[in-house]
C-alpha cells in the first residue's frame, strides 16, 4: 500500500507539474492572439478575459493525455534512474503491478478528460460562438475602441471617438466621415461630409438596426461636381451604422452537445464523436507505451527516451487527426471510425509491455514452438 500511494505520488505531482507548464505555455500564445485582435478592434477589450476563459475547457481536454504521458515518463525514468525501481523488483514489486498502478491514475484522468471534451468543451463552444454573433451583430458602442479610426458596420461611415463611457453609453469628441452615397460614371466622389460633435450615443432600434446620435456639432460637405462647399451646425445629427441585425449563423459542430451527434448519417458528426472519444481513450492508450518507455539504465539518465516518446505521442496525434479528417470527407466508413490507429497504439503498448518481461519472452518462446511445427 505504501509503494502503491508513493507510486501514484509520483505520477501525479510531476504530471500536474507538466500540465500547468503547458497551460501557462499555451495560454499566454492563446492570450496574446486575443489581445492583438482586440487592440485592432475585432473584439471589446472587455471581453479579452472572457475568450482566454472560454479557449481553456478546449485546451486541457487537449493537454491532460499529453502531460498525463510526460508524468509517467519523468515520473518513473526518475525512480528508475535512482535504482528506487531496483529496490521494488527486490521487494517483490512486478513491472506488472506499476502498470496496474498506472492504469488507475490513468483512468480517473480519462474520466475528468471526457468530462471536458464531452461535455465542457461543447458547451463554452456554443456560449462562445453566441457570443461572436453578438458582437458581429453589434457595431454599436462595445465594438467602437477610443483613439482609433473604425468602419461603421454598413461600411458608409468612419469614425473615431476620443473618450467612451461603457457606463452612461456615450461618446465624447466624435469624428466622423461619411462615405458617398454614390459614385458617377467617371468616379468622382459627391456628397462627401465630415462631422465632428461634442458628444454621440449609440441606440439600437427594434428591427435590429443601429443609429449614432451626434449632439452639439458641426458638419462639412462638399460636392466636387458643383465645387459646392457648406459647414451646417447641428444640435442633433442621426445616421444610420447598422442596416440590420446579422443573420443567425449555423451552429458549429464542435458546439454540438455529444448526445446529439448520435444517430447522425453526416461524416462530420461522426468524425465530431470520434475525437471526441479519442481523447480519453489516448491516456489509457499512451499508458502502455509510458511505461515501458520509462525504463532507463541509470546510466543514461532519466530523459534518455523522451524524446522516442515525443516522437510517438506525436505520431500518434498526427494519425488520429489524418483519419479525422478521412472520416469527415467520407474516405473512410463512419463504423471505422479512428479505431484502426487506437488499435494500432494498443499493439504497440502491449508489444512494449511483454518485450522484456518474463512472461513476454515465455509467449514469443510458445509462438516460435509454434511456428516451427509448422
């Protein structure tokens, strides 16, 4: 009980230790695309915060096999290393027994892996493509960014504010210049005109379109046909930014909640529930091959097979995301599924575990007994 609680010690602490890297890794790549497209205006700065949350469900259902197959490898290269493993096969500890060990953390980590990839990525999936909508639809106050020259959503206007209040939604110093209305046969450019007001609120009506108030102002136009030059002050000044609400995009399929990709004849629905499936599969399936892998002369020292286990773990990765990608274009038959490469990895694993173990070289001593009655 003891070794089996120092065991499951070991694995755990190096593979928490693996995972909260690579979050770190992953989500400051993840946090720094967001804050580049927010300071471009292609989303609120507000909600800056919220994708970096919404992109995490995803991203540890991706990262748990990945450290899960590192902890065991630096876990146990290091017991190995040490001669800690030595002591144990004294003691009476097989290498069965570790893998036994090995398979129940590996186990629990499946679970909470299809928590995520079954049920938590779809869903902040759903709440984050609700959320693009929205701010696709929105062109009003929470997509106009201070300090910086922006199209209006029906591309007839461009504006630039000094200062925004999210609180009392307005505006303070705003610029605007409105595109022509039209154009003439040999492209000159009429009814152009600059507005500059004090103040500009944003309101929404009914049907969905969206109007900028301007208050206390004045606009310039001028017609290059007639050379017609005229500066009008205005108290109220109303245009039009948005024409209409954006159209309800079609759910995404990684959106789609798991119990409704069953009973669907599309590939793509198939392909949705088998990499769905594999990813908690892949930390049962990356067990049998870590463990093996882990065993090292202390010689050599403990990342001695990292990376012909990277090289795997990536192999692996790149077949099940080739045999997705044949599922969703029909070349392969949805009952197929991404089984041939999870079985692949089996017989890896399971190739890996007997090699070196008595009873590994007691089944190829009954098989080469059986090919020679032959």
């Amino acid at each position: 009980m003891i070794i089996f609680r120092y065991l499951l010690k070991e694995v755990s602490k190096t593979q928490l230790a693996v995972f909260f890297v690579l979050m770190s890794i992953f989500v400051s790549r993840k946090f720094v695309a967001v804050l580049a497209d927010a300071s471009e205006g292609g989303i609120p700065g507000h909600l800056v915060m919220t994708f970096i949350g919404l992109y995490v469900p995803y991203l540890t259902g991706m990262i748990l096999p990945l450290s899960f197959f590192l902890g065991v490898l630096l876990a146990y290269g290091r017991i190995y290393a040490d001669n800690e493993m030595v002591v144990f096969h004294a003691c009476g500890i097989s290498e069965w027994y570790v893998v036994r060990v090995t398979l129940i953390l590996a186990l629990v980590t499946a679970i909470i892996t299809g928590f995520f990839t079954f049920y938590l990525t779809p869903l902040v999936s759903q709440y984050e493509t609700q959320i693009k909508a929205t701010i696709a639809a929105d062109t009003g106050l929470s997509s106009l960014v201070a300090g910086r020259f922006q199209k209006t959503g029906n591309n007839k206007a461009v504006v630039f504010i000094h200062e925004k209040d999210r609180h009392n939604n307005t505006l303070q110093k705003v610029f605007m210049a409105q595109l022509p209305d039209q154009q003439s046969d040999d492209k000159t450019i009429i009814n152009y005109s600059i507005v500059y007001a004090k103040q500009g609120q944003v309101i929404e009506e009914d049907n969905g379109a969206q109007r900028l108030i301007l208050n206390d102002g004045i606009r310039y136009q001028s017609n290059p046909n007639n050379k017609e030059f005229r500066s009008v002050a205005f108290k109220n000044y109303y245009i039009q930014i948005q024409d209409k609400k954006v159209e309800h995009q079609r759910l995404k399929i990684s959106a789609t909640k798991t119990q409704n990709l069953f009973g669907q004849a599309d590939p793509e629905y198939l392909a949705e529930f088998h990499w769905r499936l594999a990813f908690p599969l892949t930390v049962i399936m990356l067990t049998l091959i870590a463990v093996p892998l882990s065993v090292v002369n202390p010689r050599q020292g403990r990342f001695a097979k990292l990376f012909p286990a990277l090289l795997l773990f990536l192999a692996y990765f790149l077949l099940l995301t080739s045999m997705r990608s044949a599922l969703e274009k029909s070349v392969v038959p949805g009952y197929v599924g991404l089984w041939p490469v999870h079985l692949t990895v089996l017989g890896i694993g399971i190739s890996l575990l007997l090699k070196e173990r008595t009873s590994g070289r007691k089944v190829k001593a009954k098989l080469m007994q059986m090919w020679v009655k032959r």
